[in-house]
C-alpha cells in the first residue's frame, strides 16, 4: 500500500528493504539528465575496457565532475560516492544483453530451419562431446606390480549422417582436449572400415548392429560431400583443412558462433547416448555438479573398477544400438534401414587406392637438409624433432650431402618418414636412430619428450631407449595425477591396437587373396534402372 505522498504504509511497510519500485531510480534520472553519461557508461561495458567496477566508478566520478556535477549533488552525498547504484546498473545491462542474445537464438521462423539432404552420405556433423564418467586405467610398473589411476574426462568425437541419423563413425580420444589428428581419425574410421572387438565376452550376446561401412559392403571407402563442423581450434587447423578439401575433396561448412541448432542432429545424439549410458553408471558427473546423479564419481570408479575397457565396449554397444534402434524422425525406420534406401541407386565417389591404408591422412609434409656426423662425410643423415633418420642407401650418398629432401611424415607413427627428390622422385624410407624404435609414437608424444629433456626431467642423451626411459618416468609416479593417468591409458592403448594391427597383417598374409581387378577399378555402385533405362 503506499499514501498519496508515495510512502508505503501497511503489513508492506514491515518487510525489511521491500521496494515497490527499482531501488536504482536517483542513478537512472542522472544518467537520464545527460546522454553523455549514459553513451560514457554503455561504451565502457561494450568494449569492456576496465578490470575492475572500481576503477570504472573512480573514473565515472571524474567524467561527472568534468560535466559539471557538483560534489554536493548525486551521487557523492552518498557514503559509497554511487558505487552500489553503478553495480546494479551493470549488473542490470549484463541481464538485458544475455536476455537479447537468447531471444535471436529463440526466433528462428520455418524458413530460417536448415534443410537437410535426402540422399546419404551428402551432409554429415562432426563434433566432440566430454563423456560424463570418470575412469580408471590399469598398468604395470617396471617392477612388476599392478597399480591404477584415475584419467581425465574421455573426449568422444562423432560423425553422423544427417539424412538417415546414422553414425558413420566415431572416436575416444584420450586427452584432456582433442586435436587435428583426432577428427581427421574420426573421419577416417567414418570411411575406412575398422574392425572392433569386445573387451567383455558377456556383452558378445548383447551386440547388434554396426556402423555403414561394417554392415554394407557398397558403403566401404565411400565419400561424403559436404562436412558440418564448429568452430573448434582442431576443427579450423591447417591440417584438418588441407586434408579434407586438398586430399579428400570434401566441401567443409563452419556453423555460426553460439548456434548449435545448426548442428543439432549430432547435439541430440550425445544427449541420447548420455541418458542411454554414462549416466547410469556409478562414476558419472552428471550435467553439472548439481545433478543428484553425481555421488563422488571418482570413488566410485575406483570403488568399482571401471576401467577405460569397459569404456569401449560402452560406446560400441550404445553406437551400434543406436543404428538399429527405430527412430521417431525416421517414421519408425531404423538409422541403417533409412540409410540402405537413401544409399541405393545413386553415383558415389570412393576413396582411391592409394589412400585406403589411412596413413595418407595424417601425412605431413615438410623439408630438411642431408648432414653428416662431423666434417668428414660419415653417416650422413637428416635430423627431425631431435631425431636422427637414415638408411642404407642415405648414409653413404655422399653427393647428396647439404641438398634438402621432401619429407612425408605420418604425424601418428614417427618411426619411418618417407623422403622425396625436390623434383617429387621417391628416394626411400629413412628410419630412426635406434633409441627411438621401440613402440609406435606420435608427434605429439615426441614434442612432449623432448620439453621433458629441456627442463631436466627427462635425460635422453645418453639413453639406449628413450621411449622405454618416457615410459618408466609415467609409470613410477608415486601418486600419478588425471593428467598422468590419461597419458598411460594412451599409451596402453597405442600398445593394444599396434599389437592387434600386426596379428591381422600376420593372418592377411597367410590367408592372401588376389584381388578382382574389377574390384580395384571401383568408381560406382551397381548400374540401376529408371523407367526400363540402363544407367
């Protein structure tokens, strides 16, 4: 209730600080008496040119006195001199731009929805997601004893079909944030077919399904046209860019900033796979740490070992079900059906040959000198990434001593680097120094080690095998951090995968097959038909 006067009188009246109007009334008329003060203050907010509130009210007061405000006027009869008065008033223009910028994104009318493609393989997102659980990895020490460690958040990337809702592939990066190599890798395993295998034999039972290029034979090292992605760092790298356009030939289309609608298919996916999997599970975050979902989810990975295998089988069983799950946007057609008929009867562009192997994709390319050990012309050689690179042929190429040499570096595997005349001639593949040989290991691995050996930490001179020494200097930590723990869990994965890469090579070359020459011409699918016309 309030009096003709404007006080308020009542039950109103008894409540601490109760206001029946904005309490920022004397600040607003004294901005209002001058556009100057007003243009000063929202200029200020918009290029956010001061660090602190105090500094920009000690400098509001002094632009106050310069337009002839007096010292016995607002705000200085107050004790704070207006500061509360320009915090509400900040805090006020904070709301209203958060509240605008949520309004754009809300307006969207039927015209401004993206269109998507009726055809497969013609549109498809990609995009990383932090899975929601925490893991464990186990590894053994030099000595002998087992031990375990918490790793950091996993990062899923994903490739989906917009037209048919079906995953083509995806990958676990197991880092604290992923890079070029890891959604060139998505993509990779989106085209190329890959074969999985189940850690767990109970869950052998429970699988279904699989990916396009696992299931459909015609789907294998098939090209899609255009590529959906954000505006990610690895995303916008001159790697990823100059792989999918140059070598692939695939058209790349960057979404707008804070406007994931643009890709809401893949969006929609990881909320699915979330609530399907990682949020039943003990260890799980949750949303946020409010979810009630959340109970000491590192306790309880440990508590209940769940490891970085139960991870993987997780993901396959969850992506697979998922492709032969029906969809309500499909009209109760199942992802792989949908794609199957959208696939059928249409031209398709394949990956060549050449590139099928999938060490294309990671190549980089770059130049480096011939040198020798000394002034004498012994063991001549090329220096990368502190390491020396040679063979047989190159150690004793003396003519070819100062001259450069094109070098094809696969970015994932360090240990063998083609090299290339200037003129694009194949000279041969140089190998590493011996210390270097003794597992597989990736560029950022090798950066990794050598900014060890430059602080001191890690001693690679004088070593017979530094890879050995890296891997010991990971595994004897006496309380090994995420950050470690994720390094060690990539590392036993790197040795997994090399291991059953060699045992398939063994198996390909006891039961090899000659290839159909037809089969190794394959530009298109099978002719099809359209009112009795042989395509």
């Amino acid at each position: 209730m309030l009096q003709k006067s404007g006080i308020i009188y009542g039950f109103a009246a008894l409540i601490p600080r109760h206001r029946r109007k904005k309490g920022n009334m004397k600040f607003n008329k004294l901005i209002q008496a001058n556009t100057n003060f007003e243009a000063y203050l929202l200029n200020k907010f918009e290029k956010k040119s001061f660090k602190k509130l105090k500094i920009l009210h000690e400098e509001f007061l002094r632009f106050l006195v310069k337009n002839g405000v007096s010292t016995s006027d607002y705000p200085f009869t107050l004790c704070d001199n207006g500061y509360k008065a320009l915090t509400r008033y900040y805090n006020e223009w904070k709301m209203d731009q958060h509240a605008t910028k949520l309004n754009n994104l809300k307006i969207t009318h039927k015209d401004s929805y993206p269109i998507y493609s009726t055809r497969s393989l013609e549109e498809v997102e990609v995009d990383g997601h932090r899975i929601d659980a925490y893991f464990i990895t186990e590894f053994q020490t030099p000595s002998g004893t087992w031990r375990e460690a918490i790793i950091e958040r996993p990062w899923l990337l994903c490739a989906i079909d917009r037209s048919s809702r079906c995953i083509l592939g995806y990958h676990l990066v197991l880092k604290s944030a992923y890079d070029a190599d890891d959604v060139i890798s998505c993509i990779e395993k989106a085209i190329i077919p890959q074969e999985y295998v189940l850690h767990n034999p109970y869950f052998k039972n429970l699988l279904q399904g699989g990916l396009p290029n696992t299931v459909f034979e015609d789907a294998q090292y098939a090209l899609f046209d255009e590529l959906y992605l954000d505006n990610a760092l690895a995303h916008l790298a001159n790697h990823t860019i100059d792989t999918f356009v140059k070598r692939l030939g695939i058209k790349l289309c960057f979404g707008k900033v804070a406007e994931p609608t643009r890709r809401g298919i893949i969006e929609r996916f990881f909320q699915t796979l979330e609530e399907n999997s990682f949020h039943a599970l003990p260890s799980t975050t949750g949303y946020n740490k409010e979810d009630k979902r959340r109970t000491s989810p590192e306790k309880n990975a440990k508590k209940y070992q769940i490891s970085v295998n139960d991870l993987e089988d997780i993901l396959q069983l969850t992506i697979f079900h998922y492709n032969v799950k029906s969809h309500q946007s499909l009209f109760g057609n199942t992802p792989l059906e949908d794609f199957k008929q959208k696939f059928e009867g249409i031209l398709q562009s394949y990956l060549p040959m050449e590139l099928r192997t999938g060490e294309y994709f990671h190549i980089k390319i770059d130049k480096r000198k011939v040198i020798s050990n000394s002034t004498k012309d012994n063991y001549l050689h090329i220096n990368y990434s502190g390491a020396k690179y040679t063979n047989e042929r190159l150690s004793k190429d003396i003519p070819l001593k100062g001259k450069l040499l094109t070098l094809h570096i696969n970015r994932l595997d360090l240990r063998i680097i083609t090299a290339f005349y200037p003129n694009g001639q194949l000279y041969g593949e140089l190998i590493v120094e011996k210390k270097w040989r003794s597992r597989k290991h990736s560029l950022k691995e090798r950066q990794i080690i050598n900014k060890l050996s430059k602080t001191g930490t890690l001693s690679i001179y004088n070593s017979s095998n530094i890879i050995e020494n890296y891997d010991h200097y990971l595994l004897n930590q006496r309380k090994p951090d995420k950050r470690t723990g994720t390094k060690i869990a990539q590392r036993n994965l790197d040795i997994t995968q090399e291991s059953t890469l060699t045992n398939q090579n063994r198996e390909s070359t006891v039961h090899k097959k000659i290839p159909d020459p037809v089969e190794l011409t394959k530009t298109r699918r099978k002719p099809f038909k359209i009112k009795s016309i042989n395509l």
